[in-house]
C-alpha cells in the first residue's frame, strides 16, 4: 500500500484510532493489508473480517505477534497494538483502497480497467494484464479476487508506479458491482457476457442483465465502456452509459473482431482487427474457441489505453492456459489428453467446453466427459443439467460420467436418449470416476473435466493428469 499516516487511514475508514504499541510513533504506515493473518508481515495492516465460518478478530493476536503495525476491528481488543475500531471492516477494507487508489491517479498516470460477466472474466483479466505489462507497472488479481473483499485487496497494492489496475468484478446481488465500481472509479469498462451464472442468486436473467449493467451506468462521458455486440443482451446497454462505446464481436460491424478462426487441439488461429483499422494473424495457444472472445475483449480495452498491435499480439501469443483448472490440458501419456476445466461451470461455460471437445478429439478414438454439478442455478437446475446431458447426445460424446447426485440429470437425460451410440455412467465421488476412467481409457483418447468448483472435481483432473503425465 502507498504510505499513509495513522491519522489519514483512520479517517479513510471512518474509525475511532486506538494508539499503541510500536505503530504509535511512526508517521506513517506502508506495509501490505491482509485480511489473512497468516500473511502479515512486520508493518503491515490487519483487517479483522467477520466471514461465514470464523471470526477474524480471534486471528488478530497471530496478527499482532507476526508484527502488524495496526488491526482495523469492528471491537476494541486487549492487544498492545494500535487499532481502528469501525462499524463494518468489510466497508472499511473498501474505503481505504478507494482512498489509496483516487490519490495515486491523482498523482500520476494511473488508468483502472474493470471487467464483469458471467463467463471470462478471469481468463480476460489475464489477458489484458498481459498486454499491459508490456506498456508500463500493472496490478490485476490474483485469482478470482472480484467480490467486495477480493476487488479491495487488489486495488490496495498499486503503488505511486503504478500505471494500469485491473479490476475482476463478480457480482451475488444487484448492487455488488455498482458498489465496486464507485470505490475503483474504473476508465475502462469491459462486460463480457449475460448467462444463466449465478441465476439462483440473482432469481432471474433480467436481474442478471441489470447487475452486469451496473458496470457501465456509472461511467462518465470521458469512459469507455467495451461491450461485447455478439450478446444482445450485453450490446442493449450502451444505451445505458454516457460513456464513449467499443464493440468487439466475430459478427457483423463492430470495432475489434475477429475472422478466418480455426481450431483444434493446440488452441485456435484467426485474425485480429482493431479499431484503427490494422489488422494481423494470432496463434492464441489457449484451448477453445469460446476464449477468443475473451481476448477480443481484452484488445479493445488494451487499444484504448494505448498499447500497440504488435504487443497485443505478442501478449496473445505468448498465453498457453487461460488460468488454472481453466481449459489446462495436462496429460500426453499414451497420447492421451485431459482436459482440466473444474474450477467453475455454468451451462454457457459447460456447453462451450464440450463444444470444445467434440471438436477436438483424435478422430477414431474416443471422447469422455467427466461432468460435475454446475451449481447455483436454484430452480433452473433441473432443466440446465437436462439441456448439459442432451448436448452430449448431440455431439455424440463417447462417453459421459457423471459425478454426484446434484448432477445425476445429466446421466438421466442421456440415458433417455436411445439414439445416441456413446455410454453414460452415473458415479457418486470423484474417487469412484478416477477409478473409472483409469480401467476404461484407451490410447488417443480425450477427457475432459468440468464442474463448479464446489463439487471438487479440479482436484480429479489433477489427478488424471499426473496419471497420464
């Protein structure tokens, strides 16, 4: 964090200041904020988060004793260190980073790019990050650090070089977004798309559609907002911003698009058009077709903020994996490829991986879906893992294993299906699906692994892949 004074956060966070021990004399106080206290280290700030399942106030004395220079807290503790008591830490963890990232902008040179939508986000942060490296110091999430604590934490690490931020925003409410993009103020604006992620929180797709807006309705005259023109649902909302626009799609008269895309097992290769008119061929390693979207996405934002075609290519071109558990081939034994993709799943993002599979697997030999529950859907569940089930069908996968009861549609639906030539077996741990695929496996074939995080099968296609490794 930039350095600021005991007397200056306090009044960021609307606190009451508790001076004590070794932080009572320092003028001022630039360690890191962590809301971990296991990450603390000497000088650093400690926010004392109230979650789910604990209470950060019982972490506060690790703080202390690792050397926390100050404990922001909702209650005073007996510790001989200084502390902040503020009626919410969460809304204080946001108002301090507001605070530290206003003052670097004024100060400097400092652009904030934010990024919404129901599937990419992360995989076009990365991107973006990417691409802006190669222009000057920029701090984007680790992670999937887009909800009120984690958009906060990484708004806190710019520092007075800082040129670029990159905000992820997720949304589980109407009003999460807005809410981040007041404290971040971002000049760039990007919505990727509007899908059924989430739907159980949000109750219904028009709720959906006005969270992801809430990313472009407060921007000014002086933004941009990047809006995808291939979803209605998302071009619909420039409309909605005073904000200049920035189309970017593979159909139709937009500003950064896409042509002549060919893929396979490698990734895909297409062309790339920016909006001023230059034009050149990208061999984009990350695995799927669904992802070039993402990285439309992220060159329009990149273009506006002056980077060059020739780095944005580069930064494309040199980008193997969209993140983590994203799309991550592992695997090549035996020429067998897994495909590890269970770090989240909503069915736009269930549809376009085995999409993906389908198209890629070795002809003559076999492909297999290892597929979990897609979760946080509420009522839609039922019918969302029927449609999941019924597209392997369509794409005459070679074999559908279905992992845990929340997803045991997906099995029936496809069993139903009596035209379909491939075979759908119904497991209830991953445990029982890694036994399974290791005794029925051939040479050449191609597995993917999909689910929402929360059925924890990430952790499965780690494991076939180190089997296959």
């Amino acid at each position: 964090m930039i350095a600021l004074s005991l007397a200056e956060i306090s009044e960021a966070v609307d606190g009451t200041l508790h001076l004590a021990g070794p932080a009572a004399d320092a003028d001022q106080v630039s360690g890191s904020v962590q809301t971990d206290s296991r990450l603390i280290e000497r000088g650093s700030i400690f926010v004392a988060k109230p979650g789910a399942v604990t209470d950060g106030h019982l972490f506060a004395p690790l703080a202390a004793e690792r050397g926390a220079a100050v404990l922001i807290v909702e209650r005073l503790l007996d510790l001989p260190v200084t502390q902040i008591v503020v009626a919410d830490a969460v809304a204080a963890l946001g108002a301090l980073a507001a605070v530290v990232v206003a003052r670097v902008r004024a100060a400097g040179t400092l652009k904030v790019v934010a990024v919404t939508g129901s599937n990419g986000k992360t995989t076009t942060k990365n991107l973006l990050r990417s691409m802006l490296e190669r222009v000057g110091p920029t701090v984007a999430p680790r992670g999937s650090f887009n909800n009120q604590v984690g958009a906060p934490m990484t708004m806190l690490e710019v520092t007075a070089e800082t040129r670029f931020l990159v905000i992820e925003m997720g949304a589980s409410s109407e009003g999460a977004i807005a809410h981040l993009v007041r404290l971040a103020r971002p000049d760039v604006g990007i919505v990727l798309s509007v899908g059924l992620a989430h739907a159980g929180e949000f109750g219904d797709l028009d709720a959906t559609v006005r969270a992801k807006s809430e990313m472009v309705t407060d921007l000014l005259a002086t933004d941009v907002a990047v809006l995808n023109a291939d979803d209605p649902r998302v071009a619909q909302m420039a409309a909605l911003t005073p904000a200049r626009i920035v189309y970017f799609g593979e159909y139709g008269q937009v500003d950064v698009r896409a042509s002549d895309l060919h893929s396979g097992r490698t990734g895909t290769t297409f062309t790339l058009y920016l909006a001023n008119g230059q034009s050149a061929q990208v061999v984009f390693r990350v695995l799927g077709e669904h992802h070039v979207m993402n990285a439309l996405a992220a060159a329009a934002a990149a273009e506006v903020l002056g980077v060059t075609l020739v780095d944005i290519v580069a930064a494309l071109e040199a980008t193997t994996r969209a993140e983590r558990w994203r799309m991550e081939v592992l695997g090549g034994k035996d020429d067998v490829t897994v495909i590890n993709d269970a770090y989240n799943a909503s069915p736009d993002s269930m549809s376009a991986a085995l999409k993906t599979l389908a198209q890629i697997g070795t002809p003559g030999k076999r492909t297999i879906a290892v597929l979990g529950e897609m979760a946080e859907l509420g009522e839609l569940a039922g019918e969302e893992h029927d449609r999941i089930g019924l597209l392997a069908v369509r794409l005459n996968i070679s074999q559908l294993i279905v992992v845990g009861l929340a997803a045991r549609r997906m099995h029936i639906s496809t069993i139903n299906e009596g035209s379909w030539d491939g075979e759908s077996a119904y497991v209830d741990t991953p445990e029982e699906a890694f036994d399974l695929v290791r005794s029925s496996v051939n040479p050449g074939d191609t597995v993917l692994v999909k689910s929402s995080n929360s059925a924890g099968l990430r952790f499965l296609g780690d494991r076939l892949g180190d089997l296959f490794s």
